[in-house]
C-alpha cells in the first residue's frame, strides 16, 4: 500500500476487508440472480454470467442452446446465448464445469424491473382485498425476487434471494403494483411474467442513480461533481486527499516543535467533508450499488416506477433527476427500455405550500418527454390521509396499459391519461383541447368538472372556474375574471378532481396559459406609483436600490410594498400590503436604515392585505395593524401593549434598544390575526438576513434569527405610493 492509500484508509476509519481476486471456492457458481424458479426474457440475447476457478471451462446450456468460454483471472465469466421464444414449461438450464448446476423450473416469458419506495414496495398482504386476492394468486407462471434492503458504498455484485413461484402461500409478499399488473399481462399474453422488486420505502431517487446518470444532466453536475470527488482512486479525489495530508504533515511538524517548547498546539486539520464517503440509504448512489447494479445486464422487457413522495417538494429539477435515473440505466443495460412511472397520489403534506405538490406533478407529466417513457394517474384513487393508497390492482392494470399499447402490440389501445393540447380565448372563455380523451372527457361522478381555476388582469388571482364539457374539450369561465388568460387543474395536494376520459382514466394536474404577475391580478394596482425595486440578495448595510424614483414623487395619500418570494422548488409567495401614509417623507417609507432616518412602532390604518400565501389573512380597510420599522436592536418585550403580542416572543410588539445601527426590524403586522404580514430585518448580514411572508414556522413570529434569506432563490421587494389627489 502507497503512502496516499494507507493514510487515505488511516483518515477514513473504514475497518479493511480484503476480497480475493478469485472465488474462495473452484466451484462454478451463477450470479446470483440465476436462482430455480426464475424467468428469463424471451426474444432478447441472453446474457449469463457468473464466478468460477481462474481459467476454468465453463459451459452453459439453455434448451437447445450452448455456449463455452473460460473464467478471467478475476474469475469471472459471462456468456451470450441466443433469444429464445416463451416457454410455460420448465426449460433446461444446465452450468458445467468442475462441477455441475442444473436450475430447475425455469421459464422463458417477460420479465419487468420494479423499482422505487414503499408504494413499489407495498405488498398483496397490505393492499386491497388482501384476503380474497391472496386465495386467487394460483398462477404458477407468475414469478417474482425481492432484492434484499442493502446500501453500499461501492458496486456490489452479490445479494441473498432467491425467485418465488406465485400461489397463495406466497403471493402475499409480492409488490402489489408488480403483481396486478402481471396479472393483466398474463390475460393478455398468455405468457410466463418475472417481476424483479429492487424497491425500498422511504427512499429518495438519488440512491438509485449510477454516476453515470449524473453524469449525463448538466443540471445535475454539482451532486455529480460529489459523487466523483467521493470515489477512490479518481483525480478529484486524489488531488483533494493529498492537499490533506501535506496541511496534516505541515501541521505535524508544528506540533512537534510546538511539543518540544511546550506550547500550546492548535487542533490538527479535520478530515474533508467532501471526501467522507457516503454511508446511508438516501445517499446518492447508494442503493444503485448495492440494489440494481448486481442486476445491470440481466435481460428485462422494462422497467416500472413508483417514487417520488421523498422528493415532493423539488418540483421541475425531479425532472431533472427523473432524465439521471432512466438515462443511467439505460445507458449501463446498453438498451432504451420501456421505463413507466406512476404519479404519486394526492395527499395531506401537513402544512406546507398545498401546491408544491402540483409542482411537483407538473414536473412527473413533463418526464413524460423523455423517449420510451409513459405515467399512470391514480388521482381518482387517492387516500388524502394516508400516502399509501390500498387500491394497487388499478395501479398495476394501468402499467400493463402502457405496456400492452407500447410493447406487445396493441396500438389502438387508450392507456394514457386525456392531456391538454391546444388552449383558446373564445368570447371571455378559454377552451381547452385534450387528446387522449378515448372518445371525449367526462366525469366519473356526472357533475360538472371539479378543481379548474382561471385568472387574468385585475382578477385577484386565481378564481373558482365554471367548467363545461364539450366532447374532446373544456369551456372555463368565472364572474369575477373579465379577461382570463391562464388556467390551472387540481393545482392543491388534496385535490381528487373528478374529470376523465372516456375509459375511465383520470386526467392529471395541469396549468396552462400567460398568467399575469401577481401585481397585475390586483385591482388595485393601477392606483399606484413605483418609488423603489430592491432586489433582496442584495442587501447590506448600505441599501442601494435597483430603481429610485423618489426624486419624482408629490403628494400621496397611501404607501404600499410589494413583496416577491421564489423557493428553490419554484413556489412563490407574494403578498400586496397597502395602508394610509404614516409619513409624508418619500425617503422614510423603504428600509428603515439609519441613513433614511425611518423609526415608527405604530398602528396602520386602513390596511389592505392581497396574498396567495396559504394561512395569510387577507381583507380590505383592516385597523388592527402597526408597523415596526427602525434600524435598532431590539427585545422581545412588549411595551407599546400590542394586542395579542408576547412579552418573551419576537413578534408584532417588541422593543426598540440601543444600538441604533443594530440588527433592523422592516416587519407589518395584523394584530387581530396574530400575524405578521411581512418581514424584513437584520438586511446588514445580507444573504443570512430575515425575510418572509407570513408568521414564521420558528421560534419567533416575525423572522428573528431565522436567516431565512438563504431559502429564497429569488426576493424583490417594490415600494409604492398613491398620488394624492388634487
């Protein structure tokens, strides 16, 4: 061992485990998805492979078929026999060497990969109708492997399972989606069906990427940048390791000398975090290494996936990740694959953004682009409480849909979900077009469509949408969007709508069209006049403003601010605050820095409050209100007796304290609701300052210490006046 890989294992602390070159045994032995009971892929070249003695002669014999070749010094080998057709009777599998295996009760049919969290993982035994499906499981042409809950570090090429014969003794453990929708395939094909369930619940889709997934998005190169700079042996990891040992031996000899005068010694270098490898299983890679790779080659017809719940709040980069994980294994099968997916169901996601789960459906139905791909939508089938829907047989029989119109030639099959296509403005209308509809939309409840919202100029946001079917389209209109430009469709985690197609199939979360700005939904947003345009990354202790019109400002009878959040999933949060002028200083009204000379702790009047932040009460002429705007210290005392505010919480009533270039309150509070409508403060520690909407989910009410600025991909905020009228 060199010099850098003995420290390199020194400073790890992983305990060495040595693995000979050649199996511990001369036996000839499979790789161990090659068990009794198994079924092999028909119509695809078929690739077996095991371990063997260095140099051994290793024949493998399938049906009528052989191959011979020998193993490497690894001792490893692999053959190619020729495709073969489906066989529903046991076929001959026969590995000869010094020694002889002959696997019994193996099929020729086709075989699916099932993959992804605990929605893939479910079983029979838990699902639907466990007891009456679990006595119907009799067909022994059904097979299946679970693949052991293991993560690993690096590729691993060994598990412990072995296949199971279907029948009521066993079908109980079966992935229940991977189950049903064998179960269709077999009506349907009259063939043998293998399902390989390497799913784990829980889990998160970076564990199951190989690196060469991300290696393949550019979006992705940072997380792949880590994964690199994390293996052993690659250039990264080299250069980055030796850095660390020239500061330890730099710093050894300091410490002796510092030893020999007896002086104090500073602490040693830490180990580098971005060489730590990693150990758990929603660790990139992780579960790949040790769940799909012993698997990589295996002939398969295609691959189902059911995950997402772990990265629900991700929205548009899960596409992104979707691109890494289809890519990836396709590219390490040497093959493009079928790859269907299930959208995750609604459900009750506690209190966070209700349409952060829409984002991330909308991300779902966009992986649709990529080639070879197809999504079911179980929205009709849902348990709002429970993120485990019981009902997996409509699960697995929309997977087979897919299947049977894409891989087994059924074309004329409708096994997609209706998707809108064109969008038209008619009369004060929109009129969406969908394809897909198989023979027109309806609904599975005979009422009128559920869950469409439209907005547009002056609308106030998104409104309730009157929705009307005609055949293959939909008509929306609202009373209180004049002009609408935009639509959205079961846009809310709890949404069940009730719109499908003609088969039956449910039509998934959508939006469509040119939805204004926030400020441009606001009925009043005419009235007002920009004063300043702040962009809020960059704050520090001087405020220098994007646009200052305050040169140009008269007379005004009301101040207004305008505050824009954007999460790094793409959620936003806007609120419109306006009230009667505290102040006839147009230099006082913005952030209240020492400069501006802006110190007020006092009741607002006549506040008007436009949201579409969740849980943030809205209204108009609202009096129970005050600002506290200063560039002070301040205390979690209450002294100006603010109703509803705490003397020990940072909230609507606290109290100013030296010094006055101190930490910065900019905060609007609604007293009667026990909320702060927004909050600015301590803008001098820049990208760490405070900012939100709304009260904060900390420990204090108006974003004290919170340093939440760092949450926002993006945060502008607009100060504005309204002319007073002569």
């Amino acid at each position: 061992m060199n010099r850098l890989s003995s420290l390199a294992f020194l400073l790890t602390g992983v305990t060495a485990v040595i693995f000979p070159a050649v199996p511990l045994s001369a036996d000839v032995r499979l790789a161990d998805i090659f068990t009794d009971n198994m079924v092999l892929q028909r119509e695809q070249p078929l690739r077996i492979r095991g371990t063997a003695a260095a140099g051994e002669q290793v024949t493998v014999i399938l049906n009528q078929s052989q191959a011979v070749t020998k193993a490497s010094d690894s001792g490893h080998w692999e053959v190619s026999l020729p495709a073969q057709s489906a066989s529903g009777t046991p076929v001959r599998f026969e590995v000869q060497a010094t020694n002889r295996l002959v696997l019994q009760n193996v099929l020729i049919g086709e075989v699916w990969l099932c993959s992804g969290q605990s929605n893939m993982e479910w079983t029979v035994a838990i699902s639907a109708d466990a007891a009456a499906e679990i006595a119907a499981a009799t067909d022994d042409q059904i097979r299946h492997i679970k693949i052991p809950l293991v993560a690993a570090t690096t590729p691993q090429d060994r598990f412990n399972s072995a296949w199971q014969v279907c029948s009521p003794r066993t079908a109980g453990s079966f992935t229940a989606c991977g189950y049903y929708m064998a179960r269709r395939l077999r009506q349907e094909l009259k063939v043998p069906v293998g399902l390989v369930n390497s799913s784990w619940g829980g889990t998160r889709i970076e564990p199951w990427t190989p690196p060469l997934g991300f290696q393949q998005v550019p979006a992705l190169q940072d997380l792949s940048n880590s994964i690199i700079g994390r293996t052993p042996g690659t250039p990264q990891w080299n250069q980055r390791l030796q850095a660390h040992i020239d500061d330890l031996d730099r710093w050894l000899a300091t410490a002796r000398q510092s030893a020999q005068r007896s002086e104090p010694v500073a602490p040693s270098p830490a180990f580098p975090a971005e060489l730590t490898p990693f150990s758990g299983n929603q660790d990139p890679t992780m579960l790949y290494n040790a769940m799909i790779h012993p698997l990589v080659g295996f002939p398969i017809r295609g691959a189902i996936w059911y995950q997402g719940e772990s990265n629900h709040t991700e929205g548009l980069l899960y596409l992104e990740k979707m691109k890494a994980l289809i890519g990836g294994w396709r590219a390490l099968w040497n093959r493009e694959f079928p790859f269907y997916y299930v959208q995750i169901a609604p459900f009750r996601y506690g209190s966070e953004d209700p349409t952060l789960l829409a984002r991330f459906w909308e991300a779902q139905a966009q992986a649709r682009s990529i080639p070879r791909t197809g999504m079911v939508v179980i929205n009709d089938i849902a348990t709002i409480n429970d993120i485990h829907p019981p009902n997996k047989q409509d699960v697995g029989k929309r997977l087979a849909g897919l299947a049977l119109k894409y891989d087994y030639g059924q074309p004329e099959l409708v096994a997609e979900s209706p998707e809108p296509d064109q969008l038209k403005l008619e009369q004060g209308k929109l009129r969406i077009t969908f394809r897909n509809t198989g023979g027109g939309l309806k609904t599975r409840d005979g009422k009128a469509p559920s869950h469409f919202e439209i907005t547009g100029r002056g609308s106030g946001g998104f409104q309730p949408a009157d929705a009307v079917i005609d055949g293959d389209s939909i008509t929306l209109s609202s009373p209180k969007v004049a002009a609408p430009s935009a639509w959205r469709f079961a846009w809310h985690m709890l949404a069940e709508p009730n719109l499908c197609g003609g088969t039956g199939l449910p039509v998934s979360a959508a939006r469509g069209g040119e939805i204004p700005t926030f400020l441009n939904t606001l009925p009043v947003a005419a009235e007002y006049k920009l004063v300043y345009d702040l962009d809020l990354s960059k704050l520090s202790a001087e405020i220098r403003y994007d646009v200052d019109h305050s040169s140009e400002v008269g007379a005004f009878d009301r101040i207004a601010w305008l505050l824009e959040l954007t999460s790094e999933s793409g959620a936003q949060q806007n609120v419109f605050v306006s009230m009667d002028a505290f102040t006839r200083d147009v230099k006082k009204i913005a952030v209240p820095t020492v400069a501006s000379g802006a110190v007020f702790q006092q009741a607002a009047a006549n506040v008007d409050i436009f949201t579409d932040v969740q849980g943030l009460a809205a209204g108009k002429g609202l009096q129970a209100c005050n600002i506290e705007f200063w560039p002070h210290n301040y205390a979690a005392a209450n002294p100006a007796a603010i109703p509803e505010a705490s003397d020990t919480v940072y909230d609507g009533g606290d109290e100013m304290v030296e010094p006055l270039e101190g930490y910065g309150s900019m905060q609007v509070h609604n007293h009667a609701a026990g909320q702060t409508v927004f909050a600015i403060n301590n803008w001098r520690a820049g990208a760490a300052a405070d900012i939100g909407i709304g009260n904060s989910p900390g420990d204090t009410r108006d974003w004290t210490f919170s340093g939440s600025s760092r949450g926002w991909q993006s945060k502008r905020l607009r100060v504005f006046v309204r002319p007073q009228k002569p």
